[in-house]
C-alpha cells in the first residue's frame, strides 16, 4: 500500500506547497468502479441483517 501512493507523492508532492497550482486530482475509474461493487454488497447485506427483527 504503502508503494501505490509513494510515486504519486515523489512526483507530485512539491505541488501541494505551490501557490495558485491546484491541479485536479486524478480519477482511477477502476478503483471507483470496485468501490461502488462493494458499498452495493454491503449495502444489500445491512438491509438483510435490518429486516431479519
């Protein structure tokens, strides 16, 4: 984990203290694509365990 954002951070880093220099951050449309799978997953098991009473 610690290797996915060290590059990022190397090459990029010295924006953040840059005035005036906010550069978009960028989407891994993959990662987002992943993450919307799971909260799906969960949130159609939270809606199990809440209508099981």
């Amino acid at each position: 984990m610690i290797h996915q954002w060290q590059r990022p951070l190397l090459e990029g880093g010295s924006g953040v203290f840059e005035r005036g220099a906010r550069k978009k951050p960028e989407i891994d449309e993959e990662q987002v694509r992943q993450l919307l799978a799971k909260i799906g997953v969960v949130a159609v098991a939270n809606s199990f365990c809440w209508n099981e009473s």
